[in-house]
C-alpha cells in the first residue's frame, strides 16, 4: 500500500494495554474505528458533511485479524483500500503497521451503509461528489489479491462440526 492510503495515526496508549503487556483486543477495533472516521473525512462525509447533508455511515459487519502483538508507545498507521461498493455500500478493508513497518499487525474489513440520518435511519444512495470519491479510492485500490490477504475470511473449526471434535476428544467414540 502506498502513503495516500494511509488514514490514521495513533500511538498505542498506557491506558490501552492489557494485563499482557500487549495492544487490547478492543483497542484494536477502535483504531479501526478511528480510521474509518478518518476515510469518512476523505470521501465528504466529515462532520460538516454529515450536518449538512444529514447522511451518515453505519457498520453493518466487521472483522479483525490480530497478527502480531504490539506495546505501548509503539506508533500506528492504518492503510486503507476500498475493495467493493455500489449505491449505498462499500466494502473497507484496512491494515494497521507499528511505526514505519512493511508487515501487517492486524487487519480489518468492513461493510459500512450510507444511510439519510434525518427522520431516523434509513439507507440511502450516495451523493454523487461522495460516490465519486469512493469510486477514485476504489480505482486506487490494488487489485492484487495478495494486497487484501485478509478479507473475505471465515471463522471456523477446520475438523467440522461440534460432534467431531467431541468424538476425538473422547477418544474417538462416537456421542450415544
């Protein structure tokens, strides 16, 4: 990823650190959280755009891969790509580096919904000038694979269902 993807940077708090010594889980997701303000700021979408436009955007799903622990005091910058998006979608990806590194220490994706936020919340189409720039950073997204090699994955057990791993915990034994 290059450096007009960067959206954030932050330093990993006393405050945030866990009895470990490392990054708390959470505190990842609010980085990630952060950073999607920050790409909120980059498409129109800042706080005066919000206001004035009354539009919003929601997170519908999120997930995070947590590859490598980090400290206190280290510095963090997060990339972020736009992989997907359509009327009123778009789908995030983003990855998080401890100070001037190369490899991932987490990653997240995202769906985010653009939403009319002024008679409750309902979901709505994009502005063109916003849609316009999430189009642009779609474009500048690379189309690599290998460059997004954390999105699309699922949570799961490789061995299968719960009754197979019962079945060789108890020593191969099938459940009565």
């Amino acid at each position: 990823m290059t450096q007009n993807r960067t959206i954030h940077r932050d330093t990993v708090r006393p405050e945030w650190v866990d009895y470990n010594g490392h990054l708390r889980d959470a505190f990842y997701m609010l980085i990630f959280s952060l950073s999607t303000d920050a790409f909120m700021d980059r498409i129109g979408l800042d706080d005066a755009g919000r206001t004035s436009r009354g539009r919003s955007l929601f997170t519908l799903e999120a997930h995070i891969n947590y590859l490598h622990e980090i400290k206190e005091g280290t510095a963090v910058r997060v990339e972020a790509s736009v992989l997907a998006f359509d009327a009123k979608r778009v789908h995030l990806y983003m990855e998080m580096f401890a100070d001037e590194g190369t490899d991932p220490v987490a990653a997240s994706e995202q769906m985010l919904l653009h939403v009319d936020t002024t008679n409750g919340a309902k979901s709505a189409a994009f502005d063109a000038d916003v849609a316009g720039r999430i189009e642009a950073m779609f474009l500048d997204a690379p189309k690599a694979p290998k460059e997004a090699r954390y999105a699309g994955r699922v949570i799961g057990l490789p061995s299968g269902p719960r009754a197979s791993a019962a079945a060789s915990a108890s020593g191969g034994t099938k459940p009565a």
